[in-house]
C-alpha cells in the first residue's frame, strides 16, 4: 500500500504541470505521478504543429482567437472557458519556458508563428515539428529536479477508489460520490496494489485506440473515462471525435499512424485529389485551411468518390531548405519510405486524432467525484464544443493544470486520508487462457468503430454498432470475472466502456454538428446541448 498527499494518473502535458506546480508549493507534501508505460510514452510526446496562443498583439487578439476557437466549436463551446483558456494562456507558455521548453525563434528573437486550420492568424509556437517532445523533455527534466515527486511508471491504474469498495450502493443519483485513491496493477510485480491519496488527478489522455488506425500511441485507451464512468461520475460530449485530416498513409495500416501535421498546410501544402485536382475549393472559403471537421469530411467524400484509400498532400513547390526548416521529422520519415517531399506527393488519409468530450469538469477541473480532479485531454471543460480549434489543447491542458492546482490548494489541508480501504479482491481467477481472445475482440471492436462510428455516420450504424458492442461487452466482462488481470485486458474492457459512451453519445445526438455528422440528420435543426452520460 502506498500513502499519497496528491496522487496524479498520467505523465503527459496536464499531469506533469500539474505537479510540478503542487511539487513547488507544498515542499513538505508528497507526489506521486503514476504512468502505465515509460514516463514519457504519451500523446503529448507525438505533437508535432505547436500550442496555440496569442503573443502577437500588433497583428492578433484575444478577440480573435476567442472568435476562432468558438465557429471551430459549431455552437457548443462554453464562452467563460474559452475566454479563460486563451487569456490564461500566455501566462502558462511562459511558466513552461521558465521550466526550459525552447520554442523556435525567428532572427530578431520573436517567436516564429505557425498557422493551422480555423486559425484567422499565425499564432502557433512551436520547436520544429516535434514540439509535444520537446515539452515533455522539459517538463520531465524540471520534474526529476523536484525531491517530493515520486514517479511511478510500469504501474497500471485499475480503477478509482470510492465507497463502492466499501459496499455501498453507488448510483448516478448519489449526491457525494467520493475519491480515496486507486487500485493498480504493477506491471513489474505483477501484484495489484491499493494507492490512497487525499486527491487524485486523472490526466490520462485520449482514445485514438478504439478505431482501427490512429495518431495516438497505444496508451490512448481512455482509462479514466471508464474508470470515471464505472464509479457513475458524469462523462459529456463523447461523439465529438476529432479525426485529423492527414495521417500518413501507409498501406494496410493499423494503429498508431504517423502525422502530417496541418501547419504543413499552414505553410502553403496543398491537399489534391487522385486527379491531382485541389478539390478543398469545392468544400469551404478556407481551402486546405478550413476547420478540421470540415476537411476531413471533405477528403473521407474524394476517397469515396474516386475509391481510394488516400488523397495527396503537395508539397512539391517547397525548396528542401524551406521545408527542413520547419519539418525535418517529417521530412525524414517520408524520406524513409521512399517519398522525396520535393518531387513526390505525400499519401494522407484521415485517423482518429483527439476525443472533443471526456470526463466532465467544472471551470476548476473539479469533476463529479469529490476529491477527484481531470485535466488535459481525458476531460471535458466546454472549451472544444463539437470540434476543437487546432493546438488548442496542449494550451488547455497547462490553463487546466494550472487551475486544478490552485483549487486543490485551497482544499488540501481539509481533507483526511481513509485508510481503512480494503485490499483488490482477486478470489477465485485462473491465468487466462489465450491471449487471442482478447487480441480479436480488440481488432473487431476497432473494425465497428472504424466502420459504424467514424467521420460519417448514420442510425442503422450506430444500431448496429451498439448490437456488437454488447457482445463484446459481454465476453469481456466475463474474462474480467474469471481471469487475472492484464494491460491488454484492462484496455480492451476500458476501450469497449469507451466505444460504448461514443455511439450513446452519437444516437442521442439527432443532427449534424462540428464533429458528429449523421446523414439521417444532415443539418442542425434538432440542436441539443451537451450530452452528459
Ligand atoms: P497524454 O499526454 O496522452 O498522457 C496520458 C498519460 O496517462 C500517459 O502517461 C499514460 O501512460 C497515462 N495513463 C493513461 N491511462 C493510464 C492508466 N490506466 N494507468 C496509469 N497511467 C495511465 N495538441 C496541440 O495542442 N498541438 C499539437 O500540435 C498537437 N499535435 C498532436 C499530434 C499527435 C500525433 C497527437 C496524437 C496529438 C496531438 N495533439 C496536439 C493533442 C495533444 O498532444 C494531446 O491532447 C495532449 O498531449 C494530451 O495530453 P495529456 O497530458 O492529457 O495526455
Ligand atoms: C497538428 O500538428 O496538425 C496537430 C495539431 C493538433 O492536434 O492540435
């Protein structure tokens, strides 16, 4: 058993900030940072186009990426938490330099600025095309530097503890569901053990996993969402699902996919179809540069059209010298198989990229569940509404970091340790038999999500969806019961929990709004708010 002052899940952008900043303040309170893989293997670590934020006031405002950030949402962002983002925002870009993150300068020492769709104005920073490494470089140097962090990797967080495990009965309905640690699964002992801490912080990512191919790296399996959802905490908006427009194309490609970040597009790169035509003319005013939701709709149509697996992303007019400038990963990796970016298309198909919804939170980070905090993209604040702005959210994730640290300041010292929590109950599971029976169910549940649930959608999909996921949910269960535990099982039972939560959330939702785009409701006539599950 270990004993915690502050427990935070997750060593990406949102739960690294947030303890560094906890670490700083308390120096007599103990942190422990717990990850499932090592301490830098998460989405933030893949980043590639940068963080939005206004630091051009001569030629930008908080006016207009406010403004930006609210038409990319379609109509369902919360305007108090936009606001609070982007002017929180610089504040926190500097915080991070302080901690050592570079950002790329032109000669004369400004920032260089990028620009990504939606965006009316180059307001990207950004360190060549790998910016997500070289913040969690920093944020992990600054973290190794701090004596009461404790960072626990290999370690697998199960589930949330709350008065469930005391036998009480716990539903939606019940007013003060509260937090008192987590059960883990150590992937070095192999034992499961019980962490109790007086506050918790889920910063546990994305999902990309649950579709067949995606930019996310394989720890993306929503964990905290169905762990919040298993303990009846709210979970909101989970049909928004933001696919990028261009991941690379590889054929048979399955899982994680490598980006072709859009501030490529920013630059001048020019998306054309299997004709060579520039076909985003024809779809939106903005060309390559409109909103995400709108360009990846427009390329899953050419592919349609034309029957293929992937359009082209032009870069021939770049000289090798301009393009290396601002890409040399991309550049490398193209050059890798074989694509020379100065004479050869690049191969770019849409992949699921970033959950719009997640656990649900107040302007505080505080979630449903006493003494548990979400930040980062695991929750759900109301800044993205049905689709999220470009590099927005590594910006959220440091805004949100900031303000769960500073509530949880406020409360700290009010809050006790129950330690009368019962050991994980293991009683009477067998070693499982065949891994295949986990390694199927995933690819089937990647396969009906990809293929009922993705950028167009329809009612007898997500019926269908819904029938197959039922089954699987109940196979899973049932290997949950009988067998001990894996991370593969873990994850295939959160991803179902997941998937779950997505087709709910795209049924309820009888229109076509950012994101979610149902054929049988192809406009916006029916708008419901947010949907809270
Ligand atoms: P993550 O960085 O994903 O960290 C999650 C952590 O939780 C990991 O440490 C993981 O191991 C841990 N974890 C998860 N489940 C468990 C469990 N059960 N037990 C223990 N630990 C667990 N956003 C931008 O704003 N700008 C960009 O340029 C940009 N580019 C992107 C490019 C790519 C390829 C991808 C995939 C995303 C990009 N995004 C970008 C989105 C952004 O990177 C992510 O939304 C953000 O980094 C998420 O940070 P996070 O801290 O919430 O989660
Ligand atoms: C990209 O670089 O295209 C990804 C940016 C993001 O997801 O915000």
């Amino acid at each position: 058993m270990l004993q915690t002052d502050f427990l935070v899940i997750g060593s990406g952008i949102a739960g690294l900030t947030y303890a560094l900043k906890v670490a700083t303040a308390c120096p007599d309170k103990k942190i422990i940072v717990m990850t499932k893989a090592a301490a830098d293997e998460t989405n933030t670590k893949y980043a590639q186009g940068g963080v939005a934020v206004v630091n051009d006031l001569e030629n930008d405002s908080f006016e207009k990426h406010i403004e930006d950030t609210l038409i990319a949402g379609d109509g369902l962002c919360n305007k108090n938490i936009v606001e609070i983002v982007v002017k929180e925002g610089p504040d926190r870009v500097r915080e991070l330099i302080e901690w050592g993150a570079r950002f790329d300068k032109e000669k004369d020492g400004d920032y260089k600025l990028g620009k990504e769709g939606g965006h009316s104005e180059f307001r990207i920073i950004h360190h060549k095309d790998i910016t997500g490494w070289e913040m969690e470089r920093a944020l992990l140097e600054a973290i190794s530097k701090q004596k009461n962090i404790e960072v626990i990797k290999h370690c697998f967080v199960i589930d949330i503890i709350t008065q469930h495990h005391f036998g009480y009965l716990i539903t939606k309905a019940s007013p003060d569901i509260e937090c008192y640690g987590v059960y883990a699964l150590n992937l070095e002992t192999n034992r499961i053990e019980k962490i109790i801490a007086k506050c918790t912080l889920l910063a546990t990512g994305g999902n990309g996993q649950v579709y067949r191919t995606t930019t996310n790296p394989s720890i993306a399996t929503g964990d905290g969402v169905a762990m919040v959802y298993r303990a009846k905490g709210r979970i909101e908006n989970m049909e928004f699902i933001q696919f990028h427009p261009t991941a690379l194309y590889e054929a048979g490609m399955r899982g994680q996919a490598f980006l072709i970040t859009e501030a490529v597009r920013g630059d001048g790169g020019i998306l054309r179809n299997k004709n060579g035509e520039a076909f985003m003319e024809r779809y939106d005013p903005r060309r390559d540069l409109a909103p995400r939701d709108i360009v990846a709709r427009a390329i899953d149509s050419e592919m349609k059209k034309t029957g293929t697996e992937h359009v082209w992303l032009d870069c021939r007019h770049f000289t090798k010298e301009k393009f290396t400038e601002h890409f040399p990963n991309i550049y490398q990796k193209c050059l890798s198989i074989g694509i020379d970016i100065t004479q050869h298309m690049i191969p770019v198909a849409p992949a699921a990229h970033y959950s719009c919804g997640g656990i649900k939170t107040d302007e505080w980070g505080r979630t449903t569940i006493h003494n548990l905090y979400a930040c980062g993209e695991c929750s759900s604040t109301g800044l993205h509404g049905a689709n999220r702005l470009a590099s927005n959210s590594l910006l959220e994730a440091m805004v949100f970091a900031h303000r769960c640290f500073l509530d949880v300041l406020d409360r700290i010292n009010t809050i006790s340790f129950n330690e009368s929590i019962p050991d994980w109950n293991a009683r009477g599971t067998t070693e499982p038999r065949e891994m295949i029976l986990i390694t199927q169910s995933l690819k089937e549940l990647q396969l009906v999500m990809s293929d009922y649930v993705g950028i167009v959608r329809n009612d007898v999909r997500l019926h269908r969806a819904s029938k197959r996921l039922d089954l699987l949910w109940e196979e899973t269960e049932q290997l949950y019961q009988d067998t001990s535990l894996s991370p593969q099982l873990l994850e295939l039972r959160n991803l179902i929990t997941v998937g779950y939560l997505i087709v709910k959330g795209a049924a309820f939702r009888k229109e076509s709004r950012g994101l979610h785009f149902n054929t049988d409701y192809p406009d916006k006539s029916n708008m419901v708010q947010n949907i809270v599950l």
